[in-house]
C-alpha cells in the first residue's frame, strides 16, 4: 500500500470537490468516529463466533467501513502534518517494547 500514492488520490477528490474548507483536523477526527461507529453497528449483538464469521453482505460492509477510517486517517494525518507510515512503526515499536515481540 503506497500511502502517498493514495493521499494523493485523496487530496484530487478533496480539491475537485472544494472539501478541504470541510477537512480541518477536528472534522476529519468526527469523520473517522462516525466511521468506526458505522463498523461497530455492524458487530452489535454478534455472539463472539458470529463476529469471526460475518456473512458475505456484512464482510463486505465492514471492508467498506475500514476504507473508510483509513481513509479519513490518512487525510487527518496529511492536515496535521505526520507521516502515517512513521507514526503506525512508532506505535508498533513502543508495541514490542511494551508488550514484547
């Protein structure tokens, strides 16, 4: 996954559309909240072995919900200004440090 390859894709559908007065960090960080609400709605009252084995209709649903937070992830990261791909290996190191690898 080429991560500027796809902000920029993002950023021609944002420039198009004249959203960027829309895209400030707090609205995008909203966006993605709304976004993984959507993705949880879909879990809502699964048993634990329900969730592991979503029907093809809902599998595709949460695949949807997941481009979607990533997506705002990656525009929200390019309005404040980090690298998504450095501040994911951060994460993941201080991961391993902290809980072993």
């Amino acid at each position: 996954m080429n991560l500027v390859e796809l902000t920029e894709r993002l950023h021609a559908i944002r420039d198009r559309n004249d959203w960027r007065q829309f895209h400030s960090p707090k609205n995008l960080a909203m966006a993605a909240s709304v976004e993984m609400s959507e993705l949880v709605e879909i879990f809502q009252w699964l048993t634990e072995d329900q969730s592991r084995q979503l029907p093809a209709d809902k599998l595709a649903h949460a695949g949807q919900e997941v481009g979607d937070i990533v997506l705002y992830l990656l525009l929200l990261c390019s309005e404040l200004g980090l690298d998504m791909d450095e501040v994911v290996r951060s994460k993941l190191a201080d991961s391993e440090k902290r809980f072993g690898s």
